[in-house]
C-alpha cells in the first residue's frame, strides 16, 4: 500500500496506532521444558512470526509514499515479557555479516521507520502484532535502503531486516582491491559501489611457473554486500604450491551485471630444507677453514735463529776492565 503526500502518512499513523493486536498464540506449548524464548518476525498466519514463509520484510516504494506492515511478537512462555521497538539502519560487519546500528542514531531506514507503540507487553502463550510505517523521503535516492526493527527484551535483541527498495533506476557494481596470498590463504576486499545489495560469486584461478594451477568451481559467497559498503574476506587455498612463483586472480560477478577482477603473486620458496642446508654449508666451510688455518701453523719454517735469552748477557770480568783502564 502507498500514498504519497504528508497528510496520507499522518493519517496512516494514526490508524496504526489504534490497530495493535494481541491474540492467543496457537498451538502453544503449555510445558516450560524445551520451550524457545520469544521471538518477532514479520507477520504470518503460524504461531511464530514468519510461519508464512518471510524470513523478512520486504517494501518498494516511489520517493514520498508511505508503505506499512505489521511486526509479529510472540511470547511462548508462562510469564508476560515486555519488549521495547524501534528501527535501525542496517550496514555490513568487517567481515560481511547483517548488523544492525544498535546504539548510533539513525538516518536512513530506521529514522523513517514509525511503529504504532514503542513498547509491547505480551502476555503469556500469545502473540502481539505491532503496525509499522516506513515514510519514504521525497528526496530519497533510488536503490536498496536497508535497515531493521529491532525488538529488545530481557537484555536480549531481536533484529527484523527491513529490505526497502525506493523506486527508480538502479546500479549495480562492485570491486574487488587489495588482494594477497600468504601461505594457503587468499585474503581481499569487497567494495559495493552501486546502489543495489548483492550476493557476489567468486571464482579463483592461479598460473605459475610450472603452469597453470587447476580450476577451482566459481562459489556463491555466503553474504549480502549491502550499498556502500566494503567488506574483508579471505578465502582458503589448498592449491598452494612447496616450491613456485604463482599468480593468483579473483573474478567476482554479481547479479544486474556486476563484475571485478584484481590479482596478486607470491613466491613459495620451501625454507625449512633451503636453510637446513645453508647451515650445513657454512659449519662445512668453517671447518675447513680452521683445519687449514691449523696446518698453515704447523709447517711454518723457522728462519730466525734463536737469540740469546735476555737473562744471559755475557759477563766480563774485573780483570778485563782494569786493563783497559791501564791502556787509556
């Protein structure tokens, strides 16, 4: 559903704010062993949120409309839980997750988002649907706005993907940079440069000088690049080479044409036996060396004859030096 001027977003409000349900939750267990916990989730037709098949909430709309849905939070246990809401924008972690911004404030998604009460108390067994409102910006720009409902309770937090699509023309493109190879481990980064979320598929190959590497089947990456967003990820390499210089590139495609290429080379040089036998070469040389040194001293000729020790000076008797005091 969508409208699309200010009066028709303050009139959705205020028909969210009197259509809190709380209903029985069906089928609920009535023994506390091996309950869950509560939960939320987009609204279904189950017991549980999300029985209906959505494991999220999907919403498209021009810049200016308003669209509404509604929060299911369900209470399977024995004593009333009171949970406070509000929405959130959603970003990527470092190493791709889905988070959400828990505690900065919100400029997207989450400050667009209005619930019909920002705090629900739901009774035991029983299930509490909560209408939400999201008032797309006149001036929002076109592409994927993801954020969240986030549902606290009990120091636990519970967050709903909101996957807003504000109409108009949409890019995507990616890039993939920095990337290295260390050992058996391919490290890289993900840039997401357009304004659509991705799920990029990474294929890898690798030449070096003994020729080219086998091909390894292109995988689908088990994360969704969010706009604007990079990400840090490395990939395993059993391929890696003992004794090599290899060329290792990445080709990253991705849905609506996206595609990024980036490589990198290493040198495997087996260290362990090079310097094993480095050691042995050098312990071999310096004993060859001392040994020669030896045998240089002990065939050195003796040309010097021995001199007289400086002890035994010649003695000359008083005889002598009284006849030379005679003669002069």
């Amino acid at each position: 559903m969508s409208l699309s001027t200010g009066h028709a977003a303050r009139a959705a409000l205020a028909v969210l704010l009197c259509a809190l349900a709380v209903t029985p939750a069906a089928g609920a267990d009535r023994r506390d062993a091996g309950t869950p916990g509560w939960s939320a989730g987009p609204t279904g037709g189950g017991a549980r949120p999300s029985d209906d098949g959505r494991p999220y909430f999907y919403l498209e709309g021009a810049p200016g409309a308003v669209l509404e849905d509604r929060l299911s939070v369900a209470n399977p246990g024995r004593t009333p839980i009171t949970v406070r809401l509000r929405g959130a924008d959603a970003y990527n972690t470092g190493g791709g997750g889905f988070a959400v911004r828990g505690t900065k404030r919100s400029t997207g998604t989450g400050a667009w988002l209005r619930l019909a009460s920002r705090e629900v108390t739901v009774p035991a067994r029983t299930r509490a649907e909560v209408p939400f409102a999201v008032t797309v910006p006149s001036g929002a720009t076109p592409g994927d706005h993801p954020g969240a409902v986030l549902a606290v309770s009990g120091g636990r937090e519970v967050g709903v993907r909101v996957h807003l699509r504000v109409s108009g023309p949409t890019l995507a493109a990616l890039t993939v940079e920095d990337v290295t190879v260390s050992g058996r481990t391919i490290r890289y980064a993900l840039v997401n440069r357009g304004n659509a979320a991705l799920v990029p598929r990474l294929a890898v190959t690798a030449d070096g000088l003994s020729g080219a590497f086998p091909r390894r089947q292109p995988r689908t990456l088990p994360l969704e690049l969010l706009p604007g967003q990079r990400v840090e990820l490395t990939e395993p390499w059993p391929d890696a080479p003992g004794f090599d210089r290899v060329t290792v590139r990445l080709s990253v495609t991705a849905a609506g044409g996206a595609r990024s290429e980036a490589s990198a080379s290493a040198v495997y040089v087996p260290w362990a036996p090079l310097t094993g036998g480095a050691l042995l070469v050098l312990v071999a040389v310096g004993a060859g060396a001392y040994v020669l040194r030896r045998r240089g001293h002990r065939e050195a000729p003796d040309d010097d004859p021995p001199g007289p020790h400086p002890d035994q000076q010649p003695a000359t008797s008083d005889r002598h030096l009284a006849k030379a005091g005679a003669h002069s």
